[in-house]
C-alpha cells in the first residue's frame, strides 16, 4: 500500500478537524452544550483514548496551538481594562478576583490538611485549585453574545485571576519546598514574581508602540497583518522570557487600548480570526485528556473537586460583599468561573517534577478533576449567563 505524504496527511486532518468545529458550533446553538464542551468531547472521541484517529504530529503541534490560541484570547481580554471600564468596575472586579483565589487556596489547604492529607499535598493542590480556564470561559460568552454588566464583571476577573493564581502557586511551592528541604525554594518564589512582574513589563514594552504605530495603513483599523504580528511576537517572546504569555498578551491588549485614541475599532482584526485556532486548541486538548484518570481520582479527588467549588462561591460572595457589588453577581458569578484547564496542568506538572514522590498523587487528581471542570464548567458557565439574563432571545 503506498505511504500517505505528510503534506496530504496534515492538511486532510486540519480540514476535517474545522469541519467537526463546524458541526460542534451547529451543535451549540441547538442544544444545552456549549460548543466548547462538545469540541472537548469531539477530541475526546477522536484521540488516544477512544478511537485513536489523529495522527502523530498534532501532539506536536499542540504546544504551539495553545500559545497561539491563548495569547488571542489573553489580548481580547485586555480590550476590556480600559480605565473607564475599570473605574466603572474595578474595585469590584479586583475583589471578586483577590476573595475567589484567596478563600480557593485557604480552604482547600485548611480542609485537606484537618483531614489528615499529607501537608505538601494540600498546600500543593491549594496553589492550583485557583487557576482558571480563560479560553473556555471567553468562548462561552462570544458563541452566547452575552453582554451586560454580569458579563463584563465575568471577564474582568477571568482577565486578572491568572496573574494572581500564578503567584499564589509559587509561593505555596517555595514554602512546599523549604519545608521538605528540597532546595531552591527563593528560586522558585523569584521564579514566580518574574513570570508575571515580566509579562507585565513585556506586554507594556510591546503595547506601547503597537499603540501608536497600528491603524495607520487603514486608518482607524490595524490590518490582520498588524494585530497578528504583534501577538504572536508577544507570545513567542514571553515563552523565550519565561513568563506568562496569558498575561503578558492581556497587559498588550490593554495597553493598546487605553493608549490607541486614533483607533476605532483595534481588536476586530482578531475578533472571528482567533475561532479556527481555537477550534485546533479545543479538539485537541480533548483528545489529551485522560478519562482513566477519573478513575484514579478517588476520595482525594472529590474533596478538592467540592471544596474547588466551595473556595469559587464562597470567595465571590465574600469579596462582592466587602466592595458592595451587585447581590445578584456576588451570589453567582463563582459559579460562572468554574472552567479550569491547560494552566492547572502545567503547575501539577511543576510540582510534580519538585517533588518526584508525589506525582502519583498530584497528576490523577488534577487531571481527573480537569476532565470535570473543563467538560461541565463551560456548561454552568452558560446557564449562568442566560439566568442573569445577558443572553440574547432567551
């Protein structure tokens, strides 16, 4: 039988994969799952753990989709910290955000520890519990059009929650490991304050010339060309700095849009471009998950899965409460930030390289409790939206 090029073999699996997003985003306006989740499904289906369909280099490739998809989704959100929006918002937003990964951390690291979990455990899975799933939650809101204030104040604190995840988990690492005695625990702290003091700086190097010098061919307007050079380059130089290329492409967007006055209209360029990337980045972090991993959870896995939940409704309510933020958000905007994914993966990675003994512990319940939130939390988060009312027709 005669060998299949690779050329025919990439471009027939990236046009049946868009075709199966095209079919999930029919799906989505017909049924109660968002198109997220039956994009994960789809993945699922087609990867190693059921059919085994995919060829062998969209593993490969899937490092670069992620960055790619994630940086779009990181400079859409910066669109929205303007400092109107943030004056109009932003001591709320910031409290929701600091009450929902602070409460998060405390309460699974106080109930696993009272209930006998080995101490590094808890505190290791309390410095993931808080991460968030960005691009789950923004697609969410795009394939609903929802818009409103719940809406804005939603994305708002997705857009600053990675920034203060990523330093919760460093410092409960560095304390994991002076107490373990595994060395390098100031590296790690430093580690930590540089991937987001970095991306911060590195978003605003970069932000304050895309600012003044786009929008100048069409005028008003950057051109595909413009906008895409300016995130990718973002996102290739976070991952050679070693910092958060969520952040640092958020810190971009906002930046070009408080400081962009002659621009009309300066994220339409990637508003629609990013949904084929997304596409790629959903089907295959379906196919990545491992569904065995369920099965290993256990009781471990069900606590932090419930007190994950808890920390998120608990924390919302305690921070809206203290800045006096509309009772309605305060009482349901935790459940709407449910979707957790690809950044709780890689900090249970992190750990576990640390602590090589308790890998086996770490990677099952992480990936178990990823494989719930990343498939039900896009669905909540949907009928969230719609009972608040932000919905359109419905």
């Amino acid at each position: 039988m005669t060998e299949i090029p690779l050329a025919a073999t990439i471009l027939i699996t990236f046009g049946g994969l868009f075709l199966v997003g095209l079919v999930a985003d029919l799906l989505g306006r017909h049924t109660p799952l968002p198109r997220v989740t039956l994009l994960l499904l789809a993945g699922f289906v087609l990867g190693p753990a059921a059919f085994d369909l995919l060829p062998g280099f969209t593993t490969e490739w899937f490092p670069v989709l992620t960055d790619i998809a994630l940086a779009m989704i990181g400079f859409l959100l910066g669109q929205r910290l303007t400092l109107a929006a943030l004056k109009k918002m932003g001591p709320s937003v910031l409290a929701l955000s600091i009450g929902e990964v602070t409460l998060t951390a405390l309460l699974v690291l106080s109930v696993l520890s009272l209930f006998s979990v080995p101490f590094e455990i808890a505190l290791l899975l309390a410095g993931i519990a808080p991460a968030t799933a960005p691009a789950a939650t923004m697609d969410v809101v795009n394939e609903c059009r929802a818009q409103g204030e719940f809406t804005d104040t939603l994305l708002g604190v997705v857009a600053v929650d990675d920034a203060w995840g990523l330093l919760v988990f460093s410092i409960f690492l560095a304390i994991a490991q002076t107490m373990t005695r595994h060395g390098g625990a100031d590296g790690v702290l430093l580690s930590g304050v540089w991937e987001v003091g970095g991306a911060i700086l590195l978003g605003t190097f970069l932000g304050v010339p895309m600012a003044y010098l786009t929008g100048r061919i069409r005028a008003g307007e950057p051109t595909q060309a413009e906008a895409l050079g300016g995130v990718l380059l973002c996102a290739g130089l976070s991952v050679l700095a070693q910092v958060s290329y969520i952040l640092a492409a958020m810190v971009l967007g906002a930046t070009v849009a408080n400081l962009a006055k002659h621009h009309d209209s300066p994220f339409h360029a990637i508003e629609g471009f990013e949904w084929p990337f997304l596409i790629l980045f959903f089907l295959l972090a379906g196919a990545s998950l491992h569904i065995e991993a369920l099965a290993q959870v256990g009781v471990l896995g069900g606590a932090y899965i419930l007190l994950r939940i808890a920390g998120r409704l608990l924390g919302t309510r305690l921070g809206g409460w203290i800045t006096g933020a509309d009772p309605r958000t305060r009482r349901l905007i935790g459940l709407a930030l449910l979707p957790q994914a690809g950044v709780a993966i890689g900090m249970a990675l992190l750990a576990s390289q640390q602590f090589p003994d308790l890998k086996d512990t770490l990677i099952p319940v992480v990936l178990g409790s990823t494989v719930v939130f990343e498939l039900l939390g896009p669905v909540v988060t949907r009928r969230v939206l719609i009972y608040v009312g932000e919905v359109p027709n419905e």
